[in-house]
C-alpha cells in the first residue's frame, strides 16, 4: 500500500510540473508543450508578431541564407554522399525519406558505398538482403545499424564484464580536482567539465553534418534535403561509454504513458554503463566537486549508486506510474499521444540517439532554427545545435542538441546541474553560452535535462 501511494504521488508530482509548463507557454502565446520544451527560447523565437513584422524579418534571414549558398556553390561535394543508400526496417514497415544517395554503415560498422540503381537491381537488392529496401526520393545516406560484437558482450553476467582502464591511469598527472574559483562559480565548473570531455568527437575528422537551412519555430515545413549527419566514424560507437550507453536505448517503450517493465538484464546494462562512465575524467571531476561541496560521500562506491538513482529510477508522467526514467526521457525521447490528447515528441536531446534514429529512417530533420542573433548561422563545426524534426511521424518543433559531446559529459553535466544548481543555470560550455534547463521530481528524481542556446 506504501509503494501505491508514493507511485500515486510521484504520478500527481509530474504532472503538476507538466501542466505548470503548459500553463506557462499559453500565457506566452505558444500552443501547450510538455515541460521539456525550450520555453524561455520558445516564447521568443515563436512571438506573435503582425505580418508586416514577420515577412521583414523572413527577408532578413533569407538575404542571409542567399549570400551563404552563393558562397557554397563554389565548394564542391563530396561524391560519397550523392550515392543511392539502403534502409533496413526492422518493424517491416517501409520508411519514408530518400533521394540520390550517400555513404552508409553495414552490419560490421563498415562505410558502404552504393550507386543509383533503377527498378530490377532494387527488387534484386529486397529480395536477397533479407529486408533491405531502397529509401524513397527525398532524405539519403540513411543506414542500417545492428549491435556490434560490443554491444552484445554488454549483455553478460556483471561478473564476466570487462571495462576499459580508469583515466587516471591513461593520463598520468590529469588533475579533476575543483579549483576555489569552481566551487564558487557554476559556470566555471561547467568550463571545466567541457575541458575535460577527453572523448569529444571532432567536427570534420569524426562526423559531418550538414545544417541544411533555417527557419523559424512556428514553420513546419521542410528545410533539410538531406539528413543532418551525413557521416559518423565507424569506430565511434565501439569506444566504450559510447558502446555501453547503446546498450541501454532499446530498453524502453517510446510511448509514454506505459509501465516500463525492468528487466534483470536492463539492470545489469545500467550498472555496467555507470561503471564505465565511472573511470573517465568529467565523472571522476563531478564527484569531486560534489564532495567538496559536501553533497556527496568520499566513497567512490557510494557515489556510483547515487549517481543511478535519479537517472534509472522509474517515475510516473503521462498519467501512469513507473512508466519513465530521466536517462528515457532526456537521451531516448518519449512520444505523447497513445493516452493523451496530445500528439508530441518529449524529451530526446541525445545526438547519439538521434544519429541511430535518422540512420534507421525513423527521423526526419527539417531543418535548424534560426539563432536569435542575426547573422550567427551554424555550420558543420557546429556542436550547440536548435533544430526540428519528426520522430516516427510525430514532431518536435525545437530542441537543442550538443553534436559530439561524449556520454559522460552530459551526465556530469546535467547531474551537477541537478544537485548544485536551479531549474535555470546559464553557464558557459567550450564556446557556447547556454541556459541548461533542469527539472525536478521530488528531491532525488531528475525530471528533464537540457540546453537552451543562450546566443
């Protein structure tokens, strides 16, 4: 009976939280939105404005875009991405997307390079690559993703599991110990912690993306032709926090509103994922920070569990009890919808995931939206993006995403947030001045985590 009634309490709890948020952005003039929506960016980006206002301001960044495609015309692209690609749907459901091709990663994680085919060489393609299908006209380069040899040794019993060398032991001298000036001012620390994402991607040597163009938060056309990653190194998703944190994204049911069933199994990839996130330097920084804080144990052991706790543990939204977790909804995403009256993505602010997904042909990108300052367009260097897209048919008019952060940064990052800091923490990371959202649930759960461009 104890247990119904603290289900029932964490259920009412979120959802007060989720209506608050609501509440907050029809005063703003904004159609209702679930609590992770970029309100503070949201209300600014989406004023009402009269259509004089509105069409001068469209001419602006239109000039913008037209002075940046005359540049790009004198660049020319990379003919790997202008090739035919494949999807293989794993529902058996035929996806939506395509176009004139690109690279694409097979089973093995390798580059895949295929040319245009026409119609018998595509019949032949479906039937003797069990499944595989050619995208339709419109996105390319998507691809087809199994679980590397990695991922399936993550699904062993704890004590057959292997992890990497601790950092402290790779980087002799490496200092994750706070300064005063840290201690006293979140923005530093968060600088700190950027420093210290030794497992950051680099743009052009890693990845690419390709931005597509711009537009406002209300538009709901399409503004990308092409998917944003256009390229992601095959020996990325082997390193091992990244590996591990992959293991983790098929565990869960994307409609919310549903009891996620926990399995022994899911338990023991959650534990084997904050192990191994607890050998690299932001984790090993935050606990440190939080110790000398006096908000958490010296005990290295102790701070590993705490740090499960609000990321793992089950907490009611969407009208049901045990139906999400903060790692679901900040990394994985949830749809709204099956129960409610409402049809939205919530959540999902993890490149990662959204990476799988476009490969997979279950996002679409529309399109970035336009920054608040003029003349600041983001590029493929970019790693602080605010973007649209669908996921599985249903849209997300604006999230902000960082592109290649490791999966240890965001952690750290959004848990220091979590104990140190407020609903609003506007600090600074590497070269972008954000605002990370962090909300609660109750005094031990986090609600929703992410950033807000500040620029």
């Amino acid at each position: 009976m104890e247990g119904l009634v603290k289900g029932l309490e964490g259920v009412a709890l979120g959802d007060a939280v989720e209506g608050a948020e609501s509440r907050r952005d029809r005063r703003a003039g904004a159609a209702p939105v679930d609590w992770d929506r970029e309100g503070p960016a949201r209300s600014t980006w989406a004023e009402v404005a009269s259509e004089e206002k509105r069409g001068a301001q469209e001419r602006g960044w239109e000039s913008v875009e037209h002075d940046r495609k005359q540049q790009q015309q004198h660049i020319p692209a990379p003919t790997q991405w202008h090739n035919q690609s494949l999807l293989q749907d794993e529902g058996g459901e035929m996806m939506g997307g395509g176009s004139d091709g690109a690279t694409g990663i097979g089973h093995s994680g390798q580059r895949l390079q295929t040319s245009q085919c026409g119609t018998e060489r595509q019949d032949a393609q479906e039937r003797n690559c069990g499944g595989w299908v050619t995208v339709g006209e419109r996105k390319n380069h998507k691809r087809s993703h199994q679980h590397s040899e990695e991922w399936k040794r993550y699904k062993r019993l704890p004590s057959e599991q292997e992890y990497s060398e601790d950092v402290s032991h790779i980087h002799h001298g490496l200092n994750v110990e706070p300064t005063r000036e840290e201690l006293d001012h979140l923005s530093k620390t968060c600088a700190r912690l950027w420093e210290l994402d030794l497992n950051r991607l680099t743009p052009g040597k890693d990845y690419t993306i390709e931005c597509g163009e711009g537009k406002k938060v209300y538009h709901k056309g399409d503004k990308a032709s092409e998917n944003l990653f256009s390229w992601l190194e095959d020996s990325v998703l082997r390193r091992p926090t990244y590996s591990r944190f992959c293991a983790l994204l098929d565990n869960y049911n994307p409609h919310q509103g549903y009891k996620e069933p926990v399995t022994q199994q899911d338990k023991h990839e959650e534990a084997a994922f904050i192990e191994e996130i607890s050998r690299s330097a932001p984790i090993k920084y935050l606990h440190r920070y939080l110790v000398m804080k006096e908000a958490m144990s010296q005990d290295y052991e102790d701070f590993k569990k705490v740090l499960t706790s609000p990321w793992f543990d089950l907490c009611g939204r969407g009208g049901c009890s045990s139906s999400s977790s903060a790692f679901e909804h900040v990394f994985v995403g949830e749809i709204k919808g099956q129960k409610q009256a409402e049809n939205e993505v919530s959540g999902f602010h993890n490149w990662i995931q959204f990476y799988l997904e476009e490969s997979n042909g279950n996002v679409d990108y529309k399109g970035y939206i336009f920054p608040r300052r003029r003349g600041e367009l983001p590029d493929s260097e970019t790693q602080l993006l605010t973007i649209q897209f669908d996921w599985r048919g249903v849209l997300k008019s604006v999230s902000s995403t960082l592109i290649g952060v490791s999966p240890e940064f965001e952690i750290a990052l959004y848990t220091l947030c979590f104990f140190a800091g407020g609903g609003d923490n506007h600090v600074d990371i590497g070269p972008y001045s954000v605002n990370i959202k962090c909300y609660r649930l109750g005094d031990n759960k986090i609600g929703s985590a992410f950033p807000i461009a500040a620029n």
